[in-house]
C-alpha cells in the first residue's frame, strides 16, 4: 500500500467521524451513556497526529499501530473493538495474508473481544455482512451497500451486548451507534479506493 493511500484512508476516515460526530453521540444519547461521537473522535484525532508515521509503515504495521493507538487513546467499549479490529487485520496482512482473509481475522478478534456475534445489535451486525461480501469477491459499490442495509437492520433489534442490552425492549427504534460509525467507516474506504480504482 503506497504512504498516499495511507494518507488518503486515514484522512477520509477522520473526515467522516468529524463530521458525524454529532449523529453519534446522538444515537448513544438514546440506547448508551452519549460518548460514542467523542470516543470516535478522540481515536482519530490520534491517528491524524502519527499520519505521517503511519504512512511511512507497511500496512500490516501501520494497522496494528494504528489499532493500538485506538487501544490506548479510546475510552469505552468501541476503543478496544476496533482496535483490535485493526491490529488482527493488520497482523494477519503482515503475515502475507490477502485482504480478504485479513479482514475476516479481524472481525473474528472483534467477537472473542466483545463475546459476541451477529444479532445482538452492535458493530458486528456491519462487519460481519461486509467482511463476508468482501470474501464473495464483491465489488466495492456492493460492500457500500451491505453496509448500508446492515446498519439499518440495527434499527429494529434487541442489544442483547454492550450498554444498550441495559434497556432490554426498549433498545428497539434506535440505529446502533456502532453500526452506525462502522458503516461510516467502510463508506469513507470505499470513497477512497473507488476514487483511485
Ligand atoms: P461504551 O458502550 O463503552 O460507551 P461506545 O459508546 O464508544 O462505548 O461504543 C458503543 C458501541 O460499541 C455500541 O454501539 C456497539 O456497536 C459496540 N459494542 C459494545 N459492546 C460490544 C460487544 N460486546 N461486542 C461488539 N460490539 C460492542
Ligand atoms: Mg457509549
């Protein structure tokens, strides 16, 4: 991965939690404790200052950086998720593994993680779809809309993991704010590699 694609996925990614920041905190207002906008941030924000850093890694190292970076930076339950989302992804990428493979590394890192799955109305309700979409051989303007479609079928589910499992029934209604800044997230590297493809 050339130190501008780098640059160019840490800038979009920054972009898109920045300017959604508000929408996030929003959504945990109503089914958590209202941090999920600023924890988002706060982990950007830290990658953005090891931009350059970042870009002058490999991938696979840049991710784990990155991912510990969310690690220590990040307070609440997403900082850990994704950031062992990223270092799984970025480890099994520096094994030699292809994207693919990588990828479904790191979602299986985010579930021993969380102990969770599919179903309980959190991020892996995105991932899971997407990474699986990805391992199809689908194109990217298919991946967009997987993630899509997954973050809205959180609307109407029971959480049944992370602090909106707290509000039983009542969870139902309401996006998962996780969901929500992971389908953010892929939308923002699809821009990216869709624009240099
Ligand atoms: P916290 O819940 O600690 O306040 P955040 O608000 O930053 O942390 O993140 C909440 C999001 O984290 C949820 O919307 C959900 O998508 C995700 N999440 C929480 N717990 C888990 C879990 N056990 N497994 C997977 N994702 C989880
Ligand atoms: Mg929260």
């Amino acid at each position: 991965m050339s130190a501008d694609l780098t640059l160019a996925l840490i800038d979009a990614a920054a972009t898109a939690i920045a300017e959604n920041a508000e929408e996030l905190t929003r959504l945990d207002q109503a089914i958590g404790d209202g941090d999920h906008g600023s924890n988002m941030q706060r982990g950007l924000q830290a990658i953005l200052r090891q931009r350059e850093a970042l870009a002058a890694l490999g991938p696979g190292e840049a991710l784990q950086k990155a991912g510990m970076t969310l690690v220590t930076t990040v307070g609440g339950a997403s900082g850990p998720l994704y950031g062992s989302l990223l270092m799984a992804v970025g480890k099994a990428a520096q094994a030699g593994k292809g994207w693919p493979e990588a990828c479904a590394e790191g979602v299986e890192a985010v579930k021993r993680r969380g102990k969770s799955d599919v179903g309980a109305k959190t991020m892996l309700d995105v991932l899971v779809p997407v990474v699986e979409a990805l391992a199809a051989g689908k194109p990217l303007a298919e991946l967009r809309l997987t993630a899509t479609a997954s973050r809205e079928a959180t609307k109407e589910m029971l959480a049944t993991r992370g602090r909106a499992s707290f509000l039983g029934e009542r969870s139902r209604g309401h996006y998962d704010p996780g969901a929500t800044s992971t389908q953010l997230l892929i939308h923002a590297v699809c821009d990216v590699l869709e624009a240099r493809a």
